[in-house]
C-alpha cells in the first residue's frame, strides 16, 4: 500500500527574496540539499553561454527570435531584458513539475515575483528574507564584495528600496543564523505542503476511509 | 537587544479537529508540552463541576443566568448547548492573549470551529486530523471502548459524517505516527508564525533596517 500520508497532491513554486547580502542564495542551495522534492527552475536566456555553463542545467539558451516568439505566445510566467539580454521562466516544464507534485524553486527578483503572482495565484508562496539588523546588513555586503564606499552606499540603498516592499510576500524570515534560516523556510515549504486546497487527492482518500 | 527574529506580533486560534478515534486529544497535549508559547483555552460551563476540577483551569463554571447574559452581550467566540448545560469560550481571555502574541488551542467540535470562523476571520488555523485507514480507525475505536457491535458502527458512521467536512478546514494532517503528527501540527504552527499578516511589528522592523 502506498503511504498514507503522501496524499497526491500539486507541487508549489517558492520564492525567495531578499535584499543582496541578506542570505538568500546559501539559503537556497543548502534547501535544494535537503529536500529531494524540490527543484531549482531553469530560466530561458538570450545572453551567450559563458564557459563551463551547461545548456538545459544551467539555462536554456535561445535566440533573440525564439525568446520574442515565446513571449508572443505568453508562454513564459515571468521575463525580463535586463541590458541587452533577456531572461525568462518557461511556463510548460514548470507546469509539469507542479502536475506530478514536485515543488519548483525560483530566483527571480521583485518584478519577476509580481509576474509570478499574477499567473501562479495560489501555487505560488513568497518568501522574503530580512537581515537581523542594518549593521549586519552593511558588515554582510562590506564583506562580500571589496568595493568603493560609494558602490556600498548605493547597495545599502538598493537594499533599503527592496527591504520596503516586504509586504507583498507571504512569510518572512529574519536571518539571523544561516542553519536557521534554512530549517524556517523548509518548515514553511513542509506547512504549506499539508495545505487543503494543494492536496487534490484528498476526495479520494477521505472517500475511501467513509465508504 | 531583543532577538530580531521575535517581531511583535498578534497571536493565532488553532483548532485541532478530527473524528473520534483519530487521535486528536493526544496530540493536543504533547503539542502543548512541547510549545511554552502555546496556551489551551478554557471553556465557561453551565454544568456541574465533577469531583477535582478546578475553576478557571478546567471551565469557568457559572450560572445559566450569566452565561445568558453573556450570550447576549456577544461575549462568546462560539457557545453550544448540549442536553441541558451550556459550553461556551469567552472572547476577552482569548483577545489578552493573541493581543499578547500567544497562540491559543482550542477543543471545539465542526459546529464550534465554524462559530470561531465567523468572527476570527485570518486569526484561525484549522487543522483537521484523518486517520490512516478506515481498518485503523475502526481498530482505534474498538481498542478505545469496550463497547457493543451496535456503539462501534454507530461511531465510524458519526467519523465518516465528520471526516466528510475536511474541505472546512486549512490543513490536514493524516496520524500515521503520533509523533510524526505532533511534528505536523508544530510545523504548520511555527509556519503560520512567520507570516507577514500576523507579524505587526513588521513595518518598524524594516523601517529600523531601511533608516
């Protein structure tokens, strides 16, 4: 008999936000470690491949022509052009992902969530990740990169822009030790697993205890 | 300083619900050991106390006077009438905690966690517990009771009537292990606490992070 409490259910797509310097990409990797159920999304993109890059693992890359043409036939869940390149999140290998109940990762930044939003509705779950405090913040950034003073004051005040639309997520996290960090938005991920409205096999299985 | 990852914030109602035999009232309570932040609400009775209980930890017992009275100033978040004593949980205790940022449990029946519904809106967690199996919950009757053929079907007819309005609740929990379940419910309670709504120091937090 297959396990009871693996009740079919559809996958979710995660987000996770945070200002640069606040965490988010260690706090993503060490997730994917631990949670064989989830998987990064691969995003389309129009810029060369730089060496080492894989083609369908790192991104899929495409034409100019191609990446216009599936944005013609809205075929994408979010895009952008950011300089010259454009980058974007197919919508069919996600949707197939959700279909056979794996969760789908995304790092996408603040447009590229509202975009998410908009197509996903309630398959999507946003989660933004604070720093503890302004000093950590500024120790974090100072730390990662040895650049000018100006270059962190204009980080710190990317930083503080993007920290002000922490309302339009729906968990947040306040990084404060990185382990930590990753077992809340594994909790998070594993709640919003028990959710009603993901489990879509329910019917059946409470049908079967009642008959 | 205070720990950045402790935002103030308002305090949530879980309900716990499942058909008899589910398993429900164990895990309410190894829920309520492992969790210091997590209070039991207590009901106000009309009835009689039995030899041991004590007022104000196992009911608030008072006088079908008073608490008509109290129907009548809607100071009940949900009140029921059962043969002839009345069980009600008073809405001030229960607003000092959440107002406080503790989580109250809560022991109503479908008809109660629909009352509470009605007027806590996002500030109610409903968690409905389904038994593995039908064969499973039959046996946990039978092993419960020593009751006649006739108490037991009567019994899994009330569980399949009861388990047939899972689609009311919010999470679902299926009891393969107890422990296992325990864990379920403490996840799905400690997800709920990072969500940004609940969370109403949020907006000075991020202010404090962004000045």
């Amino acid at each position: 008999m297959s396990d009871p409490k693996n009740i079919k259910r559809r996958g979710m797509m995660l987000v996770l936000s945070s200002p640069s310097g606040a965490g988010k990409t260690t706090i993503s990797r060490k997730l994917l470690e631990r949670d064989d159920n989830l998987k990064m999304s691969i995003s389309a993109t129009t810029r060369a491949p730089r060496p080492g890059e894989v083609d369908g693992e790192d991104y899929i890359f495409m034409s100019d022509e191609k990446f216009a043409d599936m944005v013609n036939k809205n075929e994408f869940l979010e895009y952008a052009t950011v300089f010259d390149n454009s980058y974007g999140t197919p919508f069919g290998p996600v949707e197939a992902a959700l279909k056979m109940g794996k969760d789908v990762l995304f790092d996408v930044d603040r447009q590229g969530t509202q975009q998410l939003h908009g197509r996903a509705g309630d398959d999507l779950v946003r989660v933004f990740i604070l720093p503890p405090s302004k000093d950590e913040l500024e120790c974090r950034l100072r730390w990662r990169d040895q650049d000018s003073e100006e270059v962190i004051i204009t980080r710190m005040a990317q930083a503080s822009d993007e920290m002000g639309h922490y309302d339009e997520y729906d968990y947040i996290v306040v990084n404060v030790d990185r382990e930590d960090s990753v077992d809340d938005v594994h909790t998070i991920l594993k709640a919003e697993r028990m959710k009603k409205t993901r489990r879509d096999g329910l019917y059946d299985f409470v049908r079967g205890l009642c008959k």
